[in-house]
C-alpha cells in the first residue's frame, strides 16, 4: 500500500505543477481537466489512508496565490541558474515545443542570460533516467516533442512533461502553428516590457525575425507588435484547425497505445509501423 500512496502522491504534485502551468497561460479549460483529475487522484488517495468520509476541501482551480508568469519581465543576470530551470522559464513563456537555438535566443532575450545548448542532449537523457528510475518524482520533465505519426521523439524539439499531449506532438502543419502561436506570446511578453522599463534590443531583434518570416520582408520603420500579432493570428486561423485535428487523433492513438514512459519521452521500439495513423 506504501508504494500506492507514494505514486498517488507523485502524481498529484505533477497535477498540481500542470494546473499552475494551464493557469498562467489562461488555460481555463485545461485547468478544469487537470483539477477534475487532481480530485480524482486525491480521492483515491484519501481511500488508501482510509480517509474515505473525508470531505475534499481543496479547490485546485481557485489559485489566486499563483503570481503571474515571470516570462513575462525581464530576470537579473542569473548565470547560476542550472540549465534545466532556464530550459523551463523559456519553455513557459514560449507554450510550444521548440529547438535549442529559439531556447537560448528567448532565454538571452527575456532573461538576460545564456543558455547552454550543448548541455541539453545530456539533459534530456538524464531527464527519461530520472523518470524510469522514480516516475512523477519531479514538478516537471524537459522532454522531446512526438512526432504525430510514429509517436516517437522528434528530432530537436523539447517540451514540458506537464503539458498536455496534444500540446507536446508535432504534425505537418505543426511547425508553423507553433512559430506563429510563439510570435503571439513574444509580442506580448515584448509589450509588456516595453510598458515597464523600454523593449531591450535582443528583444526587437528576435521579434524583428518572426516579422519578417510572417510579413515576408523587413518591416519599414519601427517594430509594430500590433501588426505583427495581426499578421500571425490571421495566418494561425488558416492552420490551427486542421493541425489541432491531427494532434488530436494522435493523442488518443498514444494514450490507448503507449505507456506513462513512452508518452513523455517517445516510443523507442524499433517495430513502430503499427504505431502509424490507420489508413
């Protein structure tokens, strides 16, 4: 019963990190599903302690305590901070998985600090040990993205464990989606530090970049956030249906074919052809 408490335990502190994650990026919907689940889990542990008759209180989604996302400011210099939390701060500010270069590019520019990109594939691995050794151990996992079709790790991406598995697959039109839906957070970290202390120049720089890949030219003049989140939501509304249907059907494929493991960090068989899309 011990090793059932403990894993009850691990999982509700995921839950927890994912509800707090879903509510700093306003994710109302993806915080009802988590604190239905967090409830449930609860339950059952209160079950195993005996605690049945115990009515439960607690009210994961009212979480007023929770500050808003520090993305969203510019941090101190924090060289000290190990590579994992830097990995994480851009990764939250950025809601989509995303290669080593954009990760340090964000990092250096909202946080003011390097990023180490040659440490991240040891991160990786040393993340999928830790969770096969203690599964749930830990608030979160830096992990690869999935591919759509064979659920497997996809090349240069990494995620967060806490999102949901629609949040963490990767189709056809993904790549585009999660470019155009990153511009959209950027813009608006980039305003909201321009409202407080002026846009720093690495800043500009890095949203000059996705203006241009969304415009399709160097804009004239100033940066303009406004037209650029105009350009990338118009452009997001062409795709963003038909890739959230692919991701969909591939999440369900995961949950019902892969384990806690392989739904994380991929499907690692060498046999992956059952894995594909039913034709």
């Amino acid at each position: 019963m011990d090793e059932h408490l403990v894993a009850l335990e691990k999982r509700m502190q995921q839950l927890q990190e994912a509800i707090r994650q879903a509510l700093t990026q306003h994710g109302s919907a993806q915080v009802k599903l988590l604190g239905d689940e967090l409830a449930r889990t609860r339950g059952a542990w209160n079950v195993l302690c005996g605690l049945s008759d115990v009515p439960d209180t607690a009210q994961p989604q009212a979480q007023p305590e929770v500050r808003p996302q520090p993305a969203l400011a510019v941090a101190e210099p924090n060289q000290g901070v190990p590579v994992r939390d830097q990995v994480h701060q851009a990764l939250a500010l950025l809601t989509v998985p995303a290669s080593p270069k954009l990760l340090s590019q964000v990092h250096q520019a909202f946080f003011s600090s390097p990023l180490n990109t040659a440490r991240l594939t040891t991160l990786r691995r040393d993340e999928e040990r830790s969770f096969r050794s203690a599964p749930y151990g830990r608030a979160y996992y830096i992990c690869p993205a999935l591919t759509s079709d064979l659920l497997s790790p996809a090349r240069g991406l990494l995620a967060l464990s806490t999102w949901p598995l629609e949040q963490r697959l990767v189709g056809p039109l993904t790549q585009r989606v999660h470019f155009l839906t990153s511009a959209l957070r950027l813009a608006d970290a980039a305003e909201h530090l321009a409202s407080e202390t002026g846009m720093p120049q690495p800043v500009q720089q890095l949203l000059l970049h996705y203006s241009r890949n969304i415009h399709g030219d160097t804009p004239r003049g100033p940066l303009d956030l406004d037209a650029l989140r105009r350009a990338a939501a118009a452009e997001l509304e062409l795709h963003a249906d038909d890739d959230a249907d692919t991701r969909a059907e591939a999440a369900q494929r995961a949950r019902e074919q892969l384990g806690d493991v392989e739904q994380i960090f991929g499907n690692i068989l060498r046999d992956t052809a059952r894995l594909r899309r039913t034709s």
